[in-house]
C-alpha cells in the first residue's frame, strides 16, 4: 500500500501570517494540539513537536526543504509507532488576500496505522490553523480534546517520553538542543 | 470576529446534489482518476466533470496531475469546519464534565499524598 494524503484549507489572511503560524518555534501551535515545534530549519536537521514541558516528544523527522513562506518539507514519524518516517509536505500559496495551505503526507509504506491516525488529524489541523489566523483561537470542540489531552497526559505511550527515545539521547550527548 | 460565514456557501452548494455527495463517498474510499469515477457511477465523463468542478470550488476535492492522469483526493476540512460550527459546542458538556472529574479525582489523590509525605500538624 503506498497511500497518499492531500489536505487544503483556504485562509483569509497574508502568506506570511500563515507560514509564521506554520513554523512557529518556542511558544505552543494550538492548532497542531498544543504542541511545540523544535528544529533549526535547516535541511538535514532534526525537528520534533514535543509538549510545552519538554518531557513527552511525539512527532519526530528531519527537515528536508525550507523555503519560506512557501515550502516545509520534513520527515514525520509518531515517536510511539515504530514504523519508518513518512514524508510531510507544506505547501502555501497567496492569492486575492487568502491563503492556500496544501498538506501532502505521503510515504505510508505498509503503514495503516501512521495513515489512518493522520487523516483525520490534518483535518482537524488544517481547519483549526484557519480558526486561529482568523480569530484568534481554536473551536471549542478542540479546546476541550486540549483538556482531556492534558489530563491524561500521564497515560500517554512511555515511547513518548524524551528519555525514551533512541534518536534524542545520541543528539543530546552532541550538546546543543535548543531549549525553549 | 471576522465571519467567514460565506466561505462556506459552495460547500452547501456543492453537497446539495446527490450525485456530488456519491463522488465524496467514492473518494473517501480512496483517491480515483476523474475517469474511474465515471465507470463507477455509470455516468458520462462529461457530467462527472462539471460536478467535479463545483467540488474542486468548494474545496472538497483537490486536484493532483500526475503526468497525464489527474487524480481526485477528498479534502475533508470544509466538512469538520461545518462540524465544528454546529456541532463542535454540544460536545462540550459531556467532555467537560469528563475532565471536571478527572481533575477533582487527581486533585484528591494528590492531597492525599501529600498529606501522607508530609503531615502537617493540626
């Protein structure tokens, strides 16, 4: 099986408004489930959306592409299924003052756990990243999957936690993580 | 608030013909040429063309070329935005009351705990 996803959303508001919602670092992304972003953009770096307390990393890849405002390519693997990385592609145009974002995720080899997870949550993303451009805020269906995400945090997979994972404990004896 | 009441207009539009509603189930399946739908449908290729069309207006397809080929993927976001906008608030009172719990029964533990480590007098 090798599918492949494409998400579009339509905001109204500047490119660089959107891209800075996008690949914004230090500070939470409501949209992608108040998650930081952590990565220095360069390609071949490594980039994770942990939570804001550091502890628990749940998406980890590698940056493939930076073009701002327009392109953000990485790799994508969820740290708990321990499948190999997929391809995420961002892709945002401006045109009559609204802005495109088009998400491509592709390279689900074999993958029916990584696929099904992710459709319905670019969905969810993609909608929110246009509610909170546009008024400030993420719904409030999704404000309150935040809270129960947060109470139950503490049942979240062990995997998630930064200790655990393979690829953060060789880069941390490197020395230099950024910390927010 | 900005109202984006309107960008919602074509999506209404768009699913309130029966036959554009059956391509949205045929491409919820998984992603299919403009002539696959066709044979699916049993309708002509020119008919699924323009329905195609006022799918692709209100976003609910999107469009990938692939040399000559151009293949039709179902774009949900519209869809989740109109549930956000209906349904999205009545979810609230049971998932809140969910986490209202939660909370109060983690804050009991808690105190408990403390008071087990650390016993205060009086």
């Amino acid at each position: 099986m090798d599918e492949r996803q494409i998400h579009v959303v339509e905001i109204r508001a500047p490119i660089a408004t959107v891209w800075a919602e996008i690949t914004k670092l230090r500070h939470i992304q409501k949209p992608m489930f108040n998650t930081v972003l952590e990565t220095d953009f360069r390609p071949g770096s490594r980039m994770i959306y942990r939570s804001d307390d550091g502890k628990r990393v749940f998406i980890i890849g590698e940056v493939r592409e930076f073009v701002p405002p327009t392109r953000f390519v990485h790799t994508f693997r969820f740290t708990n299924l321990p499948e190999t990385p997929t391809l995420v592609e961002w892709q945002l145009e401006e045109s009559d003052g609204m802005t495109k974002v088009t998400v491509t995720h592709s390279k689900f080899i074999d993958q029916q756990k990584t696929a099904d997870s992710v459709r319905t949550s670019w969905t969810t993303i993609l909608g929110n990243i246009k509610s909170v451009v546009e008024t400030g805020d993420v719904p409030l269906g999704t404000r309150i999957k935040h809270g129960l995400m947060d109470t139950f945090m503490f049942m979240a997979p062990k995997e998630t936690l930064r200790e655990n994972i393979a690829e953060l404990r060789q880069a941390n004896r490197g020395g230099d993580h950024g910390k927010g | 608030m900005i109202s984006s009441h309107d960008d919602l207009d074509p999506v209404w539009r768009a699913l309130a013909n029966p036959l554009r509603r059956q391509i949205l189930d045929l491409l919820r399946e998984h992603p299919r040429t403009t002539g696959e739908i066709a044979d699916a449908l049993g309708d002509s290729r020119f008919v699924v063309m323009q329905h195609l069309a006022s799918l692709r207006e209100a976003a609910l397809v999107t469009v990938e070329v692939d040399g000559r080929r151009r293949i039709n993927y179902l774009n949900p976001v519209p869809i989740q935005r109109i549930y956000e906008r209906w349904v999205g608030k009545y979810q609230g009172d049971w998932a809140s009351a969910l986490v209202g719990l939660k909370r109060s029964v983690e804050f009991n533990t808690a105190s408990h705990h403390d008071r087990r480590r650390k016993p205060k007098n009086g």
